[in-house]
C-alpha cells in the first residue's frame, strides 16, 4: 500500500468519534450520542462556573448540544489542532457569548436530556466542593479527563463480567486506582484459590488492557497519530493535578 494511502486510512480510523458522528444515519445517531454522554457533564460544569445556576446551565448545556445535533458538522474540529475537547470548550464560550444562542438554549433545553437529572445533581452534590477550587477550564478538562476513565472503566468492566469474572475486576480495579481498601495480592491470592504470582502476571494483564482501552478511547477523537500521545500525556496530568 502507498506510504500516503495508508496514512489516510490510518487517520480516518483515528477521527471515527468525528467522521461517523457526522451525516443522518443510525451510526451517526449513536456517535452523537455517545459525543454527548462524553463531554455532557465536563462541558455543564464549564457553564456552573460562569455563575449560572444549575437550571440555567443545563438549559444552556442543552441548547449547546441541541445546536450541534442540528447542524452535524465537525469538520471544523481540525481548527482546534485535531482536538475534540478543545472544539467543543471552545465552541462553548462562543455559544454562551451569543446572546440569540441564549435565548435558544433556554427553548430548546426542555425538548430533550442527554443524561439523566438525578444522575447529574447526585454528581453535583459530591463534586461541589472540589470545583469551588478549580477555574472554570479547569473544571471542565478536570470532569472529561474522568469521565474518559470512567468510560474505560465502564468497558473493561463488561469484558470482565462476559467472562464471569466480575468480582475478580473489582479487587483488580481496587489495585488499579489505588483505593482506600486496595487489597494485598496475597489476599486476593487466598480469595481466588492463586498463587501471588498469577496474581501479579494477571493484574499486569489488567493494567494492559485498561491501557489499550484508553488509548483507544482518546483516538476516536484526535485527527493524527502523533496527537494520541500528547492527549494521554494531557489527560494524566490533569488528573493529577
């Protein structure tokens, strides 16, 4: 295959979030609403910061997405380096500055909600008090860098629960995210009737795959190769923060 052939194809496989969440088909439906369930929560938690209150923001937060569910154009992604999280924070701040778009917002936010209320003020609740802390840019790279994760997480969880090792990914995840009450891997080990070095060789395996997952899931919406690692370096670095 041609050098620039492959690479073409390369980058179509990496923009697939962009490309296939364009146009009117059932593809282009599911992409759009897994664009929304991805950046919803980051994207409202942007809006909270301007001073809105929490009915304002989710009328805005709506509107937003009710105008990029209209007019199914990302092409305009590339203007921000090839980057899906940059294009829709600042697709944001010139939404919120129109004022007609304000106007907008508030109609349409009552049509249709892309993530369930209770679930969204149940979240709020518990990150309130970290926010307070945060500017409003950081509270939205902050929420799409776990939301990311937890998409992951989410994923990596299925695979397990196909296989019927659904309580043995809750101990991996334990160690994975360093919880509170991550267990030993001679515990597990006694749990699951392993010896400690199956333990560790399975825990590696884990820790592999989540980061296939995540690698995966931070190429569906950059538009080249070299963007997928300054993403992942981004990511970490924000949730260290």
């Amino acid at each position: 295959m041609d050098r620039n052939v492959g690479l073409i194809f390369k980058r179509l496989f990496i923009w697939s979030l962009v490309l296939a969440a364009q146009g009117e088909s059932p593809e282009a439906d599911a992409a759009l609403e897994k664009l929304c369930r991805t950046y919803w929560w980051p994207l409202y938690g942007f809006v909270r910061r301007q001073g809105y209150n929490p009915e304002e923001a989710q009328d805005l937060t709506q509107g937003f997405f009710a105008l990029l569910l209209e007019r199914r154009d990302l092409n305009a992604v590339r203007k921000e380096k090839g980057r899906l999280r940059s294009y829709l924070l600042s697709s944001l701040k010139h939404f919120l500055a129109d004022k007609w778009r304000h106007a907008m917002a508030v109609k349409r936010g009552k049509e249709q909600w892309m993530i369930p209320l209770e679930k969204l003020r149940g979240r709020e609740r518990i990150d309130v008090q970290r926010s307070d802390r945060l500017t409003a840019d950081q509270i939205y790279e902050r929420r799409w860098a776990l939301t990311v994760l937890e998409q992951v997480l989410a994923r990596l969880r299925g695979e397990y629960r196909s296989a019927g090792n659904l309580r043995f990914f809750e101990q991996m995840k334990k160690m994975l995210m360093d919880e509170p009450d991550r267990p030993s891997q001679a515990a597990i080990a006694s749990e699951f009737e392993m010896t400690e070095n199956a333990v560790k060789q399975a825990f590696y395996r884990f820790r592999q795959g989540y980061q296939a997952l995540l690698r995966e899931e931070i190429s569906h919406t950059v538009a080249i190769p070299s963007d997928i690692e300054d993403e992942l370096r981004h990511l970490i670095a924000v949730v260290r923060a």
